[in-house]
C-alpha cells in the first residue's frame, strides 16, 4: 500500500494549488562549488566567454573552501574571497572590492540583505566587486542551511521555501517513473524545490509558455518525437511566459547529465540577454554576474 493523495478539482490544479508531496526539498551535494568549477572549465572549453567562466571557476574553489570553514560573517568570508583572489583580479574590480571592504558593519550589511534579494546598486564604486559579495554570501548560506531540517513544501513556491531566496534556475531530471520532474535551485542556499514540470514559476500560468534555446543560424529543427520529447530540446533553455513576461532559466540533465544549474547558468547568459530584448524579464539572479545600467 502507498499513500494517496485527493483529487483536486481542475480549478485548485489551475491555480497551482497541486499538492507536490511525492517531490522533496533536495540538498545539494557537499562539493557543490567544486563540481560547479569543474563544470565551468569544462564549457569554457571554445567558449565566447572563456575567461569569464574560468575566473568564476576560481571563484566557486574559493567558495568551497569558505563552504568547508567554520560559520563566517560576511565581511570575514569576503576578506578570505579578496585574499584568494587578489592575483587573477582586474585592477578595477580590485579596486571596487577595496571600496566595499571599507565599509563600516551596518552599512556591509544592508549591502548584502540588499543582495540576497537580488536588490544591488547597478553602477558606482562598488557595483564591479557586488559577485565577490554575492559569492561569499552564496557558500555560507549553502553551509548553514545545510544544517537544518529540510521543510516539506505543500504546493509551488515562487521563493525558496529553505532560506526565501530568489531561484537561480530550474533543473529538469529523471523521475523514479521515468517521466521528467523538475525543480528550483536556490540562488543564495543552493538547496532545490519541486516546482511543475509545465508552470511559470512566477505567477502560475501553464498555458502561454514558450521555450528558447540557443542554435547555429542553419540550424533545422528536427520533426518532433512524441515518444521522447526531450530528445531535441536543448540542454540550457529559458522558460518564458507570456502572462507575466518572466523567464526563467531551465538546465536539462536529460540533455546534458554532467549539467550543473549555476554553472550552465553562467554559460548561457546571451539567452538571458536575448530574453530581455524579446520583453521577458529574468526571475531571480545569479550572484556571480549581476546587469549593470
């Protein structure tokens, strides 16, 4: 005998008001910045962006050594970030983060309870250094959320129902019953949250959706395969809605198994960017590149 679950009626279902207790809150895996810098050297290879990804590779090392440390206050973990990195730092982001480390606790902390709500400001002194800050943020909040009981979400959150952190992107992965289940990455705590596999995480439409992948200009999409339909998909796709015009970043380990949410993230930003000229605005950030002005 397994247990059941009502039947809710079409217009809860609608509302997604779907009960999603067969899916848990998944902890990520204790070397989740070291499997992220590998992952980001290895799509550096050829890439457009190659010294980026790289330089966020030594950055997400760095993470994991803060991650393994004992409990840091945020200047502390930047600090330990600074040291790390000083070598491999452009002299005008070295010269932000200087700025930023000079400034007093309180006005330090409203800076990074800004940032955790994906709230920062676009330009100035400090803007160059923020994904230094959001770093540092990022490994502890993964450290100390480790550490408590996981919670058990009732139906579809649009906020990361461990820490209330903003999503960083959707993974899509095989279920026990070999259909495709889908959750949130957390972009601050790391952990993921079941979502449905077919909704707008930001206001729950189902219906008006569209999915973009990056292709070579000859590109010919192939005829659909009803029998698998994630045989042609792309491995790194935004979700986009046509109700709220949010979007969302969706990274396929069906397509790509050694696909890793902030890494392929970071990979993919011109579908960000080609998003955001189409009208849809991007839910949520990833801490290691935030749009300036």
């Amino acid at each position: 005998m397994t247990p059941t679950q009502p039947i809710l009626p079409a217009e809860q279902i609608l509302a997604g008001d779907a009960p999603l207790m067969s899916l848990p809150v998944l902890r990520p895996p204790s070397d989740l910045f070291t499997r992220r810098a590998a992952r980001l050297r290895q799509l550096a290879d050829s890439h457009a962006m190659a010294d980026f990804l790289r330089l966020c590779a030594v950055i997400c090392e760095q993470q994991q050594a803060l991650h393994d440390a004992s409990q840091l206050d945020p200047r502390a973990a930047l600090e330990k970030l600074a040291q790390a990195l000083a070598p491999q730092l452009p002299s005008p982001v070295q010269a932000s983060l200087d700025a930023l480390l000079a400034l007093d606790a309180a006005a330090l902390s409203r800076l990074a309870e800004r940032l955790l709500n994906g709230d920062y400001p676009a330009d100035g002194p400090l803007f160059a250094a923020l994904p230094l800050l959001g770093a540092a943020l990022q490994a502890q909040a993964t450290r100390s959320i480790r550490q408590r009981p996981l919670p058990e979400p009732q139906s579809q959150e649009a906020r990361c129902p461990c820490c209330g952190g903003l999503p960083l992107a959707s993974v899509l992965t095989r279920g026990d019953s070999g259909h495709a289940q889908r959750h949130v990455v957390c972009s601050m705590c790391s952990h993921a949250w079941p979502v449905g596999r077919v909704r707008c995480l930001g206001c729950g439409n189902s219906r008006d959706l569209r999915y973009y992948s990056l292709a070579p200009q000859d590109y010919e999409a192939p005829e659909p395969d009803h029998q698998r339909p994630h045989q042609t998909r792309g491995a790194q796709e935004v979700e986009a809605c046509g109700e709220c015009h949010g979007a969302l970043k969706q990274v396929s380990l069906l397509q790509a198994p050694d696909a890793e949410a902030g890494a392929d993230d970071l990979a993919s930003l011109a579908l960000d960017l080609l998003a955001g000229e189409a009208g849809y605005a991007r839910l949520g950030f990833n801490p290691l590149f935030l749009p300036g002005t």
